[in-house]
C-alpha cells in the first residue's frame, strides 16, 4: 500500500444515447455520443480501515463507489473536488467510479490492467443505476461515440477527431436513475436515429445537430432549458440535466454568464 | 479548407512485440506493448498544390506520409518538429503519418471518425513497411498493450494504468524494415511469451520484465545496447532501435547522461 493516489477524471456531457439493458452489467449500458471536458473530478485516495467519501469537503452517499471499493475487496478514504454539480448530466457520480477504481487499484497493487479498471467502475455504475455510458467515455478522453453498448471488451468506442471550447450553463439536476429506470422505448428509438445521423457526418456541427434532434425528440427538455434553447441554436442539452451546453461560444455571444471549459484530449489520468 | 493545423503525437517505444501478417493492411500489425512519451512530433499541414514534407526542416522522403495523403486524395505541405531521432525506435514515422492523418481529416473536411483516421494511417505505415503497432498506440496514449493486431476495428487495446517518468538514451538507428521483412519466427515466439508474461503481470515493472526477457530472446540487443543493459537492470531496449530507456531514474542514477520525459498521457491531439 502507498499514500494518497489522485486521478483526474473529465467530467462528461451525453448529447445522444439510446438504452441497452442485459442482465450482466458489463454488457449493459448505452449506444450515444458524447464531450468529455476540462472541467472534472479529482478523487484522492488513501487506504484506510474504515471507507468514507467526501465531495468538496461534504460525505456523501455514492453507490457506484462503494461498488467500486466492494468489487476490489479493498476500504480507503476517498476525497472528492469538481467544479461540475452533481446530478445535472456531467457524469460526477462516474468520474468519482473510475477515479476510485484508478487509485485504488494503483494504492493497493491490484494489478488490475486499464480495461479491467474500466470493467470495475463501469458495473458499478450500472449496477447503482445512476449511469450506463460516462464511465467508458471519461476512460477515453475527447469527444467519444460509443458504437456498442458495455465495458471493455464488450463495448466498442469511436470519437468525433476534434478540439473545442465548451460552454455550459446549468438549472440544476435530473434524476437519471428515474429516467433510464422507467420506459426508454421512445428516447431509445430518438437515440439510435441520431447516432445513425452522428455516424452519417461525424464532426463537431454534425454531433451538435443530432444531439438538437435526440433532445426533442426524445421529449426531456425542461420549460428552462427549452427557453435557451430557443435562443441559441448550436446549443443542446445535456443527458440528463437541466444543463444546455456549446461547444464554441454560442452562449456566451447571446449574452448567457456560461462557464467555460473545453474538450479534455485525453482519458482519466494520474496527478503527478 | 483551412489554414495550418498542428497535431502532437506521442513518441512510442515498443516493448516487445510479435509480428502478425495480413494481406490486408488494415488487419496487420503486432500484438505486444510499449510506452507512448511526452517527446513526441508536432505535425503541422498546410493545404498546398505540391506536396512536400520536412522533418526538424530539412525536406525528407517519408513514404507513411505520402500514403496517408495519397489515401485522403489530397496535397499539402508537412512540417514536422521533434526531439526523438528518427530510425531509433520512437515511432518518428508512425507519428507523422497519425499527425498527418488528423490534421488532413481537420484541414480538408475530410469528414473520418477517429477509427477512420487511425486506419488511414496504420495502413499507410503497415504498406511502407516502417512499422506495424506505432500508429494505434499512439493513437491512444499511455502505456498501450496491443491485445490483436491491426487498426480499428480489427485491432484491440489494453494499457498498462500507471504514469512514469521515462529516461532513454540512443547509439542510433536499426532499419525496422529489414527486420520485419526478414524471418520473425523466433522474435515473434519471444514476443508472444513476453505479452503472456505481461499479461499475468500488468505492472510498470511487469512491463519491463517483460520486455527484457523478449529483447534477451529476441536475439536483437546490439553491443552497445547490451553493455548499458548490463548496468540498469530496470532499463530495457527499444524495438527497433539502438536505444535503451527505463521508467523512472535507472539510466541517471547508473550516472548515464540520459534525456528525460514523461508517459504521455493522451494519444493524438489537436494544438490549441
């Protein structure tokens, strides 16, 4: 065992995704496409006897944390920091997952390799049903597509090859767990008819168009949102918060006080 | 069409390797593992009616390059910066046809998903014959393990989840052409030993166990390769290339004058 490990893990906006249920987590999750940023979650880990998690400061119940700490057979405390809000479609509850399967099985010598690690936060995930796809996404970094549904090796990625600033403005959260836990016939359908016209033009005003589609189509938009949706057409929603976001700068031209990050290059990472 | 456009692309150092033919480009390659760095080469395209490349700006032949422009049907000038030396086992080629394959897919709206790119490229290195697993490991970043040969979506990757300081030091270069153009049967039996052994073991030092053993067997360590070996039990030789690093400080603890940097955490990226 070593001291305290610090992973960075992007925090994750979904455009589009459809449903994909199966009985072995690993195999479950989503179809979609989404934008990892520079904005994210820092999880330090230290080994200890009893497991506590915090988030900036305050303890938290996190399940897919738990998950994660079970599945190693292992206790620590996990320290959480992130500008993002929780539950409003930035993926924190994933990006904490991955950040304590990193640091965990680096501070504990699991000997996990990077897809195992991916494995282990994913069906934590899932399992807590609070996400189906930000975990392989925040693995890779960029701007992902996620053809097949699942962790590693199951799940198959692509990206958009792409840079970009990100503009977001938030209203406040969504319960994702009621959402994917109830019918999805009608927002799957919506999800698989936009990443066919993602795949169609796979490029930045291409991901923004079908994410504007799926959002409508999939009938999630909230009166607030709705409102700066109306004004900004390169704008889309995040899945699933009460969260438009840009990637350029859409909001901040119409006048919107947007926080600003951009597009994180790469998968979760060590601090070094 | 644009202006310039600059795309960073990691060094890689292969490990050990097997070598697996295909008469198909896209489904030939290697299977092994190796270390991406921080040195790497920044690939800068320009649209223009006569193509031309230059390496650190002396003009250079560099077939990868010319296939990977011939493969998008389009002419430009490539200007190519780097620290690594070329021929010595950094994926110097490997780097600038991926960085040419981004940043024309960018320049010219090309309209290729990340896979899309990453195959352009591979083939263009795999059909010029200067290596087989340099272009998907840098595509990805890290410490990539290359579970099945090829691009994708034949190939598939693992990664060793760990950072490192990385120290090398080169005598020069070896012809990675003649070797894997010759008979590979007995470094390609090392290579896949090595890969089974990492694999059980999918550590930092697991790695360059590993990568030892296969250099050992492989029967490629040059003489001055070897007398450094002999000093740093933590250092291993590049493939192919006279040149041996270590993760961490062996080579300037040892007192080598070694250059130094780091594992690059992201594959490809855009310059900002």
């Amino acid at each position: 065992m070593t001291d305290a490990v610090e992973v960075f893990v992007p925090g994750h906006i979904t455009g589009l995704f459809s449903v994909h249920r199966h009985a072995d987590p690993e195999r479950a999750g989503s179809r979609g496409a989404g934008v990892t940023l520079t904005d994210g979650v820092t999880v330090a880990l230290t080994p200890a006897p009893d497991s506590l998690v915090t988030l900036n400061g305050d303890p938290v119940e996190m399940p897919p944390v738990a998950g994660v700490l079970d599945a190693l057979d292992v206790t620590a405390e996990i320290h959480a920091e992130t500008p993002l809000p929780l539950g409003a479609g930035f993926g924190v509850s994933g990006a904490m997952a991955l950040g304590t399967a990193y640091a965990a099985n680096a501070a504990f010598d699991c000997g996990k390799t990077d897809n195992a690690v991916i494995r282990v936060a994913h069906e934590a995930e899932v399992s807590s049903g609070t996400g189906l796809g930000d975990v392989v996404a925040q693995a890779r970094g960029g701007v992902p597509i996620r053809l097949e549904p699942g962790a590693p090796p199951h799940g198959r990625l692509d990206a958009i090859p792409a840079a970009a600033r990100v503009e977001y403005l938030t209203f406040g959260g969504l319960a994702t767990s009621d959402v994917i836990s109830g019918s999805t016939t009608e927002l799957s359908a919506a999800g698989e008819d936009a990443l066919t016209a993602l795949l169609d033009r796979p490029t930045l005003p291409g991901f923004i168009d079908a994410a504007r589609s799926f959002a409508r189509d999939a009938g999630v938009i909230t009166d607030d949102v709705a409102a700066v949706l109306d004004d900004v057409d390169t704008a889309s929603m995040a899945m699933l918060g009460r969260t438009v976001y840009t990637l350029g700068t859409g909001l901040t031209d119409a006048g919107y006080d947007a926080e600003t990050c951009r597009v994180h290059p790469a998968g979760a990472t060590f601090e070094e």
